[in-house]
C-alpha cells in the first residue's frame, strides 16, 4: 500500500507538472449595464441579491474541501458582469484537488485558519510549481488556465472565499478528468510510465 500511494501521489504530481488545460475563451463583454430580469420578475432589491451562502452548513470531516459555487447558474443577475463567487471550507487534512478554471482568473481570499496552495507556471519550458503558505486575511491569485490545488494541513477548519473573473469559470478536475471517465488504459500507462495496477488503482477511486 505505501508503495502504491506513494507512486500515486508521483503521477499525480507529475500530471499537475506536465498536463495544460488552458483556455483562451472568455466572458463576452457585455453593453449594458446588466442583464434584466425574465418577464414577470420585478426589477428590485431581491434581483441583485444572493443569500445562498446564508447559514451554510458544511461537512467538516472529510478528505476534501466543501465548495459553494455562486456563478450565473444560482444568481442570474451576474449574467454579463464576468464575476462570480464561492465559499470554500477545508476540513482538517483535506484538500482541493489539482485542477484549474478555463474561463477564469481566482482569488482566494483566507476568513479564517491557515492554508497551503500551490501554483503550477506551464509558461516557463519546464512546469515551476509556487507554493505559499497563506493566513487569516491574505489573498492569492490563481491566474485562467493554470493548475493549482490546497491542502490544509491543520487541525483546524479553514474558511476561503474565492471570487472568479467570470460568471462561470469553469472546473476541470485533473484526478476525475483522466482517471474516472474510462480513458484507455494504455494511453495513460504509456504517458505516465506505470504499470496498469497503478492505473486501475487511481482509476478505481474516482468512480
């Protein structure tokens, strides 16, 4: 089992060093000053209003962080405005999992505990990975297209609030992406250069 684990953990690195899922679409830039409101719907208060995030309540135990999405999807009155949100609570030991937003820029903005990230440069000829450790009140940026992850490695929960240059940004889950949609097996042990027992393995975990 350490074995296996710990040559999981090796391709998944090396999948967030070498793999880019970059994009160069965009919000369209939007003429008016926002979008009204479906016929029938008042034009009020309560239009510019989400209380989605009101009393959430979040697992806070677990192997990964608990994310809250506020995009265009549950608050229309974003549609055009190229922003949107999320609240992201980390329980202890848990983690975001590499991966990156194709249509948009993150900020990541710590209300409360302390938080690993990483950052992988795909610009650059060889992938440079940063990693920070932030606290209460710092900020990070996560530019489009580029693969970052956190860990909280504390004993307590974290809270984060991300905001996106987009009103749906997009998520592509590197783990889930190649490993949990039955990718054929010889492709992804030729390009990673384990055996097929490492593969079904990661495999076996995102189903």
């Amino acid at each position: 089992m350490g074995f296996l684990y710990s040559t999981a953990v090796s391709t998944l690195l090396c999948l967030a060093a070498f793999a880019v899922f970059s994009s160069h679409a965009a919000d369209p830039e939007e003429i008016r000053d926002f979008a009204p409101p479906p016929a029938g719907t008042p034009l009020d208060g309560n239009y510019f209003t989400s209380t989605r995030l009101r009393n959430i309540r979040p697992v806070n135990q677990g192997a990964f962080v608990n994310v809250t999405a506020v995009n265009v999807n549950f608050f229309p009155a974003l549609s055009g405005l190229g922003v949107s949100n999320a609240l992201l609570v980390y329980p202890p030991g848990s983690v975001n999992v590499p991966h990156t937003h194709p249509r948009g820029t993150e900020t990541l903005f710590i209300i409360e505990g302390t938080l690993e990230v990483g950052l992988i440069d795909t610009t650059a000829p060889v992938p440079v990975l940063f990693t920070q450790i932030l606290q209460k009140d710092d900020i990070f940026v996560f530019p489009r297209g580029l693969v970052h992850f956190q860990i909280n490695k504390s004993q307590k929960t974290v809270r984060a609030y991300a905001s996106f240059s987009s009103t749906n940004p997009g998520l592509v889950s590197l783990p889930r992406t190649l490993f949990g949609v039955n990718v054929d097996i010889d492709v992804l042990t030729k390009s990673f250069q384990v055996s097929p027992y490492v593969i079904r393995a990661l495999s076996a975990r995102q189903s």
